[in-house]
C-alpha cells in the first residue's frame, strides 16, 4: 500500500490503461480553468494582472481571487462569481473517464470508495504526518503545507505526501537541492525530486527554465522552488514575531539524516527531507 | 557621454542570472557589463565595471546582499543598487534595504515590465545626474 492519486489506483486495479488515463486527463485540461484565465476571458482582468497575482502568490500564502481582491483587480462578489463558474465547469477524474466510455456510471461510486479505504492511512493533515522529533516544530508544519500549497498555486502541480522511511529516489534520476531556516526556529528542507517533477517545480518558481536545461540549472531551479516555500514559512513565523533567516540554497547532494517524505505528484515522484 | 544603462547582475542562482540576461537583452539601451554569484564578488566587479545600476539577489554566499550593499554604498556611491528578492513578503527586509541605500526592491522571477519600469526610472536618473553633473 501506498500513496496515490485515484487515476493510479485504477490502473492498479485494472479498471482502466494508462491510455485511457492519458485521455481523460487531456479531456480535463481543456474543461478545467484556473481562476486567472476565466477572468482574463470574462474581460475582467489582463494577462498582465493575472501575472501580477500570480508574483504576489510567490509572496504569500493566499489564493488568486484573495490576492486580487486585495491588489485592487477585482470586487469581493466578481471573485464568487468567479469561483462559482469555475465549480460548474470542473471536471474529476472518475466523471471524465465515465464521459469518455472508459469506465461505467455505476461503477465510479464503487470504486471511489474503495479508493478512500485504501488511502485512509494517509489522509491525515500534514501535522499528524510529523514524526515525534519534529512535532512541535511549527515551522516543520508550514513547511510541509506550503509544499503542498504553493506546488499547486505556482506550478499547478498537485502534491501527496506520505511519511517513508528512506529516500527512495538516488542516483542519477534525482535533482537535488536543500535550504536552511535558522534562528527562532530552526530547519532543514531537502528535496530530491525527479527530472518532470524538479521542472515543473523550479521551471514555476524561476519562470525560466526552458525545455532542455542542464542538470546544474535544473537543480538551481529547485533551490528557488524551496526558497520560496522557506521564506513564505519565514514570513508566515515573522507576522507572529518570530525571526528567522534562511541560508542560500545547496545543490547536489542532499544533507546527511533528516525525517523522509514520499511525494506522488501530478508531475512527477519526489521525496522531502526535514531535519532539525 | 554614453547613453546605454550599463547594469551588474548579482545572484547566486544560475537561473535568476540567465533569466535577466535574457530579458535586459531585449530592453534597448541596456547592456550588461558584470555578472557576479555572490556578495564578495558583487564587490570586486562592481568596484571595476562601476555600472549605473546593480540588481542584486538578498540571500546569498559568502556575502549577503545587504551586507554587499552597505559596502558598495561606500566604495561606489556612483552606482545605484536594486535588490532582488524571491523570499516571502518580509517587510522588514525592504525596509532594511531601503534604509542602507536600495534605490528599489524588486521581487523574482524577474519579468519584463518590472524591468521596464526598473530601467526606465535609472535612465531618468542617470540622465538627470548627467544633466545636472552630481551623481546619485
């Protein structure tokens, strides 16, 4: 047993292929908007504003319609309405292959629910995640929540994350880099991550990488993504007045000991190291 | 007199230098004459380029950008600093930069209309030290 995403689970279960996986998340692309492009498309903001909220993402820890409420860029009730277009037009997994004829109606329910019994262990909040040595380390659980949070705001990139005992990801087929907090509170955040999950991380946070970069940019991209979760962590700590500073990041190799978890993205695998 | 923006870039990430390289490239009237990947270094290449503006990253090796900055302040007032930052809103930290003599602070990644307006005010600036023959 493991952790993973309900596409993985069927495959699994050989409810479905992996083509017909690839189908409906292709079908989903195109009937999913984000908040930023359903605005751009209702004339109610401009590229360039949807890019401005996207840069104020990297800054703090709140979402889309929030930040452009507060910049100014939309009224509180264009934001719900928003919100509630974006809700009618979603489309999950299970109903996207139902719609494509890869799986029965009547069978979906079925198979939902045993996927939650499957994945019951791991449906725990990120501080229930934390072992004993770190459990009162606030700073430990905003770190692991922003992971969470900002791969999906800045990247799209939708992370699960499961205590493991070891780094299951060595060698050549991992990208690493490594940050550390010190001061009020202290920490080590390490992430080993796959070639298409260090992409897509580093590639939202440096808005730069192109298709082919090099090992070394790839790595100095991740080191930014981690950046950016540290100091949103730093100033989440900072507004409760706790002062902390962060190191530059290291590349390459990843610190010695600290507490693992797996990540299984939509982009790829990945494994984060905490230490004291 | 040379109306080019001349501009050092400091950062120790590869990518953050890359990309605002690539991005001042296609800013006419703007040529990049350093780059350095740590404080230590900003203050060697700046002390030699002695450019009209430096971008300067805040966490960084060795030196870190706002120590970097307290000394070139002193050893090349000429030169207008920004500072560039991907870290969470810390309101502290501009403020510190502010106060030692950041003529801005930016946040990254870098984007071409934070550029624009960046470069445009320094251009401003410089043409009115020019004019007026004093310096920043």
């Amino acid at each position: 047993m493991s952790v993973k995403f309900f596409g993985q689970f069927l495959i699994e279960q050989g409810e479905v292929d992996a083509q017909h996986l690839r189908q409906a998340i292709e079908w989903m692309s195109t009937q999913n908007v984000d908040l930023g492009t359903l605005a751009v498309r209702h004339g109610l903001l401009t590229p360039e504003d949807t890019r401005r909220v996207h840069r104020e993402q990297r800054r703090q820890d709140a979402p889309f319609g929030e930040i452009a409420v507060q910049l100014g860029l939309l009224a509180p009730a264009q934001v719900e309405q928003l919100l509630r277009e974006q809700e009618k037009c979603r489309v999950r997994l299970g109903e996207a292959l139902v719609k494509l004829g890869h799986l029965s109606e009547g069978k979906l329910g079925t198979l939902l629910d045993a996927f939650k019994t499957d994945q019951s262990a791991y449906d725990v909040s990120t501080t229930e995640m934390l072992p004993s040595s770190l459990k009162d380390s606030e700073i430990a659980a905003v770190s692991l929540d922003l992971v969470k949070k900002l791969s999906a705001r800045l990247a799209g990139v939708v992370v699960k994350m499961a205590p493991a005992p070891s780094c299951a990801l060595t060698g050549e087929s991992a990208f690493n880099a490594s940050v550390k907090i010190r001061g009020a509170q202290s920490l080590g955040l390490a992430m080993a991550a796959d070639l298409d999950l260090a992409k897509k991380l580093g590639g939202a946070a440096t808005a730069y990488l192109g298709k082919t970069p090099s090992r070394e940019l790839v790595e100095d991209a991740l080191g930014e993504f981690l950046n950016v979760v540290a100091g949103n962590a730093i100033a989440l700590l900072e507004r409760k007045g706790a002062h902390c500073e962060l190191d530059p990041p290291r590349l390459g190799q990843l610190p010695q000991g600290g507490h693992c978890f797996d990540l299984v993205t939509s982009a790829g695998r990945g494994v984060l190291v905490l230490s004291k | 007199m040379d109306d080019k923006l001349t501009v050092v870039v400091v950062d120790d990430s590869a990518t953050a230098r890359a990309q605002f390289t690539e991005l001042a490239g296609q800013c006419q009237g703007v040529e990049i004459v350093g780059t350095a990947s740590d404080g230590a270094e900003a203050v060697l290449v700046v002390a030699k380029a002695k450019p009209d503006l430096v971008v300067m990253d805040v966490v960084m090796p060795n030196l870190d950008g706002l120590a970097a900055l307290r000394i070139l302040r002193t050893r090349v007032p000429s030169s207008r600093i920004a500072m560039a930052s991907s870290l969470g809103g810390s309101p502290g930290r501009a403020e510190e930069a502010f106060r030692l003599g950041a003529v801005q602070v930016i946040s990254k990644p870098f984007d071409m209309n934070q550029l624009d307006t960046l470069f445009a005010n320094e251009r401003e600036a410089k043409a009115q030290r020019q004019a007026g023959g004093g310096r920043s």
